[in-house]
C-alpha cells in the first residue's frame, strides 16, 4: 500500500510539469502527507487544472464517511470490479502530485524506513480516482484514492505493493474522461521501471533528504 508520501516541489515546478493552466486550491508543501490529509491533484475537465482532494476516498453512495479511511488505496487489478471504484476508474481520473513516497522494512522489533523517489528529483503524479460525496448537511466534500501496482524490482524486497507512477507519455490518457475503454486504461498501471528510481534508507521516518 502508499500510506505516506511527500510534496515539497516549488508551485512553479509543479506547474510547468503538468502543463497547468489552472490552480484552484492554496498550495501547501510538505514531507509527511498522511491519509485524511488536503492533497494536490491534477484533473482534466478542459484544461489541466490543479485542485484539492482529500486523501481516503467516500463514494458517492456512502452513508457513513468514516469509510475513507479504509480506501485510501485502489488495487490496480479490481478497480473495473469493486463498487467502491468503477465509477471513478471509468471518468474521474486524476493524477495525485508527489515527489516520493514511504515505506518499510520490519526485521524483528525494528522497523527500517524508507523513502522512494524518481532519480531525476521531479515530482511525479499517482495514479489516482476521485469521488464527490454530500454530507448530511449538503457540503459537498471531494476525496481520492491512489492506486497500487505489483512491485518493481527495487521495492519489491521492502513491500508486496507499490503506488502506481503514471509515464510522462500516458498522462493526459489517464486524466482525459474522453477515454472509457478499460482495457485502454488498465494497460497503463504497471510498475514503474525500477531503473528510473531510487531508495534512500532514513535515520527516522520524518528524515526527508532534500537535493
């Protein structure tokens, strides 16, 4: 699973990377994005457009919210399948911004921290789902899932699971909601070439090395 991630990338960075035209949210950084967490999400509705999601997704048929917590990951390999997400996979595709992610290693009563990252430094989005529920009172409220793959090769020794890094050159396929074909859509959420990553092990969890 993805349980923690980071976003420390200037806006201006963000921005020229995703081709954004739009920011509708007050960009906030920071090394330790946790579930329920205000996220930043690049959807496609016309123009690229930056917006804010809460991270832990409620359908939009759910009757208690509190299930949020139990969907802050999609299994790339029964979106098609779960209630919970077929909606979502067939036209509210996003892509989620970050520039690494957690995980780690338990050996015994030790548990090893690492953090992953593209060797180049960019931020990279997600893959993601997102959803607008109505509360009771009629606030509407919008959350997200990330989506997990099998493991490449690097971290495969440290989790059974890794988020899925969506290309540079299919990008624009998976936010588009023009594109419904799920074999089309399903093709695109494989493991991210380990050769393009790296791993840092981490004195403590909250220890982000910054280039």
């Amino acid at each position: 699973m993805c349980g923690r991630f980071v976003l420390i990338s200037d806006l201006s960075v963000i921005t020229e990377a995703f081709d954004i035209q739009e920011i509708a949210f007050d960009y906030r950084p920071s090394v330790n994005v946790l579930p329920s967490h205000q996220i930043a999400a690049v959807i496609h509705d016309g123009v690229n457009r930056i917006i804010q999601l809460r991270w832990g997704l409620i359908p939009s048929w759910a009757k208690d919210p509190s299930i949020g917590s139990r969907l802050i990951n999609a299994r790339a390999e029964t979106l098609a399948e779960k209630p919970s997400f077929r909606n979502a996979f067939k036209k509210r595709r996003c892509l989620i911004i970050a520039d690494g992610f957690y995980e780690s290693l338990k050996e015994g009563k030790k548990t090893l921290p690492f953090y992953f990252r593209l060797k180049t430094g960019n931020p990279f989005g997600f893959a993601g789902l997102y959803e607008m529920w109505t509360s009771p009172e009629g606030q509407p409220i919008h959350t997200c899932t990330i989506i997990t793959t099998e493991p490449n090769d690097l971290i495969q020794p440290i989790h059974n699971r890794m988020p899925v890094i969506m290309p540079k050159d299919k990008e624009s396929l998976w936010i588009d909601p023009a594109v419904q074909n799920q074999a089309q859509l399903s093709s695109v959420l494989q493991p991210y070439p380990s050769s393009e990553m790296e791993a840092v092990s981490l004195p403590s969890p909250m220890y982000i090395p910054i280039r």
